[in-house]
C-alpha cells in the first residue's frame, strides 16, 4: 500500500506512536476465509515506505501453520491498546479473546485503535517476516497511542531508582540487578538514541547511588541484614 496512509510526507502511523526504531507492541489477529485462525501479542516497526515489519518466531502455533502451510498472505487486524489485560487475555484467555474478535472486528472495549489490513510473510533467518500494508485504520479513542516495552521499562527503572534511598541495604544490589535488567530490556526494544541516553543515566545514577550507600548508611558497621 505505500503511501495509502501518508499525509503529505508524514506517514499517519506515526500518529499513534509507530517509529522506525522503536517497537511498538500489539495485538495481531489474522483471519483466513472471515475466520480468526490466530492471534497473538507482536511487536511492530514501521518502515520508510509507511508499512509495518514484525517477525513470527518458531516455536507459535501461528509460525507453524505459516511454515507448514506455505502461506503467502493473510487478511490481518493489529488491534492497538496501552492496557496491559488486552496481552494477557491474547496469552491466557487466547480462546475466549478470539471470540470477542469474531463477533466485533474491533472490539472498542479492548482495542484503542485497530490497523486493518493485509499481511504478508517472507521467510527469513530465524524467524518468518511479516509485512503489513493497512488498508484502514479504525479509531475509537482521540489519542490512541501503541505500547512500548523501552518507555514502560524507562518509566520502571525511574520508580526504582527514586526508591534506592529507602531501600533496605541487604536489598540495594538487587535494585541495581533490577535496573540493568530493564536496560537491557530498552537497548532490545528500541534504537532510539534518547532512549538509550535516559536508562544509561538511570543506571549510572543508581550505580554511583549504590556505592556511596555501601560506603555510607550500608557501610559494614550498621549494615542492615
Ligand atoms: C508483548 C508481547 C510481544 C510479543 N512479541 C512477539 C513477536 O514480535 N513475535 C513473536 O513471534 N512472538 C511474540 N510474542 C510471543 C507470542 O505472542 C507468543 O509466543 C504467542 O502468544 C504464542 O501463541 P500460541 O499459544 O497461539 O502459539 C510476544 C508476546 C508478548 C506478551
């Protein structure tokens, strides 16, 4: 479709939050004959020419029936929402949310903003690439935005990081642990330069933070184990 959401030279996905270098998670259901044959928290990129790029990775039962079958291209809907319950209906509750996505396309309770379109799968490494061209993008919020794992995972290494000072000393360590984790998390889900700015400062922070408590309030004679 390139370019059928673009307005002017700005690409509209971009509205609710896609970018080329961050991954933007949704849920994915595809459709074969009018029918939901899958449905699955994914992540998306948007690419230069206005679509959007995931990968399939072995080990769904989607992935399968798309390397078994051989199939080319399925009729998708990628259905945008910041709630967390929407991914863990998608994982745990997989049958009865495919039910709410057969009787309403977009479900307006679940889904913030839906991206209606076609995807196509290409093989590659060590995972299948999917590509989708929408067609329509249906709204039921003002703003929606998509989810991102590197700004939750910035936002969780900050609430960790202003709680350091009050931290028991035996659990500092772990808090640092924490915050590299989540560092890890951004770098993984995002190239986005500011983004990796901000979580390296975090961490530096909670570092130096981490070992002036060792050699101060957590220093060996009042240590709190
Ligand atoms: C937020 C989130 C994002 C995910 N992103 C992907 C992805 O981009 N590609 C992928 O293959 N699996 C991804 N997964 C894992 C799949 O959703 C998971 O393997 C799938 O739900 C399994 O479905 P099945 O039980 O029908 O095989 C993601 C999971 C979550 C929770």
């Amino acid at each position: 479709m390139s370019g059928e959401h673009m307005s002017g030279n700005r690409c509209e996905l971009m509205e609710l939050g896609f970018s080329i270098d961050t991954w933007g998670e949704v849920v994915m259901v595809f459709y074969s004959k009018g029918e939901v044959i899958g449905l699955m928290p994914v992540g998306l990129k948007l690419s230069e020419d206005c679509t959007l790029a995931g990968r399939l990775y072995r080990g769904s039962k989607l992935y399968s029936y798309i390397a078994s079958a051989k199939v080319a291209e399925l009729p998708c809907i990628a259905c945008i929402s910041e709630d967390p319950q929407l991914f863990y209906m998608a994982v745990f509750e997989k049958s009865q949310t495919i039910e709410i996505f057969t009787e309403h396309r977009c479900p307006e309770e679940f889904c913030d903003a839906c991206l209606i379109g076609l995807c196509k799968f290409f093989d590659g490494d060590e995972a299948i690439n999917l590509k989708i061209s929408v067609k329509e993008i249906a709204l039921h919020r003002k703003t929606p935005r998509v989810f991102t794992r590197a700004s939750a995972a910035i936002i969780e290494a900050l609430v960790w990081f202003t709680k350091l000072p009050y931290v028991d000393c035996k659990d500092i360590e772990r808090v640092l642990e924490r915050i590299e984790l989540l560092k890890e998390t951004v770098y993984r889900s995002s190239q986005k330069n500011i983004y990796a700015k901000l979580i390296e400062n975090i961490y530096l922070a909670a570092f130096k933070l981490v070992k002036e408590d060792e050699s101060s309030r957590c220093g060996s004679r009042d240590k709190n184990i």
